[in-house]
C-alpha cells in the first residue's frame, strides 16, 4: 500500500501518528502532552529571565546617567566664597572671615557648617582655597570653639612652633616630614575673640603668611 493511500486513523477512529505508523497509546498522548507542557514552561522561564536581566540592566543605565554628572573630569569649580559667607552671615552673629585675595587663587568649596549639623556641636565657616602653585589650604573658622575642635580639625597634631602674621600671634603646626601627612602638612592657628581660625594644607610658606595676614586684618 502506498504512502499516500495509507490510513489517518485506527479503527476506533484515532489519529494514526506517522513516526509510529500507528495511532498513540493514552499513556504515550499523556507523555507527549507533559513533555510539550514542560517545554512551554522552561521556554517560558526563560524568556522571563531574559526579561528580568533587561530590566536590571535598564535601571543600571538609568543609574548610571544620573548618578555620573557630566562634568566629571573637569575643571574644578570656582566658588564665590565672598557671595557665599554674605548668606551664611545671616546665620550667626560672629563675623565671618572673607579673605580678599590677589588673582590666582580659587576655591572649591565654601560653606558654614551649623552646630546642629557638627559633631562637637560648634559651628564653623570653611572654605577651600586653591592656591597659586596649584597646593590647597583650607581654612576652618571655629564659632566659639575649643582646645578640642582644634585638635579634632588637626587629627590631634602637635603644635611645632609659632610666628606673627598681620599683627597677630599664630601657632604653627609643621608636619611635612611626617609620612604621608596629606593635607596636613602644615597649618596655623589663631585665636581672636569667639573665631579660632585654622589655615591646613599645601601650600608654601608665602601661600600660607599671605593667607594668615589676610584674615588677621579681618581678625583685628
């Protein structure tokens, strides 16, 4: 009998499945159904995988792109640090230092911190100034603080001298041959009134005596 004249069901009218060349046993239409079943579902988990990993990974580009500013990499800011102390000045009744210097010297930062927001609890006016031969200096001025804000704000340094800038009487804290003294390397401090300034940083011994003469003449 040929192929084409070949019967399509079995005598109690059941499909004849041609890779059996007879028709399916219940148990064999059971196992087909559960296999074909089973592969829906693994096809199915899988394709929720996919959509999953996606997702993740859209909320990491969306991430990404707000989180990574695009002027990263660029030149630092340039803070007013005079418009700045005008607006925290309203927050205080000391005055706030605001050092008037010559061209070359920049800031990127500038903020009062309240004693609310301190750990001590004392306030403080700081500003982060860039200076001319590219170093930093940061100046910290204490509202009525301590002999322990200052320690705090030198990591507990040691004073290792004293020298005069504008009139008045600075201690000095000369840590350069410390190992790896970071910002610290050297700083002054003074105090005048209820304002503990302290000066830290990089900068070189001019950097630094042109800086103190400056707040001392607002000190005074």
């Amino acid at each position: 009998m040929s192929r084409r004249n070949a019967p399509t069901h079995d005598e109690n009218g059941r499909p004849i499945v041609a890779e059996l060349g007879r028709a399916e046993t219940p148990q064999e239409a059971a196992d087909r159904k559960a296999a074909a079943s089973s592969a829906h579902r693994s096809n199915q988990t899988l394709l929720n995988l996919v959509i999953a990993l996606a997702a993740s990974l859209l909320v990491v580009l969306v991430i990404v792109v707000i989180v990574v500013r695009p002027d990263q990499g660029g030149a630092p800011k340039n803070v007013d640090w005079a418009s700045v102390a005008q607006d925290a000045q309203q927050s205080v009744p000391t005055a706030l230092v605001v050092p008037k210097l010559p061209k070359g010297w920049t800031a990127n930062r500038a903020e009062l911190v309240d004693a609310a927001s301190s750990a001590d609890g004392i306030a403080s006016w700081q500003i982060g100034f860039l200076t001319p031969s590219a170093q930093y200096i940061g100046l910290a001025q204490g509202i009525e603080a301590n002999a322990t804000w200052v320690s705090a704000q030198l990591k507990d340094r040691k004073p290792t001298g004293a020298a005069s800038f504008g009139g008045i009487r600075w201690q000095v804290y000369d840590h350069r041959i410390d190992q790896d003294p970071g910002n610290l390397a050297y700083a002054l401090v003074t105090t005048v009134g209820d304002s503990t300034v302290v000066l830290a940083g990089t900068g070189s011994d001019a950097e630094f005596a042109a800086l103190a003469t400056e707040i001392a003449g607002e000190l005074g």
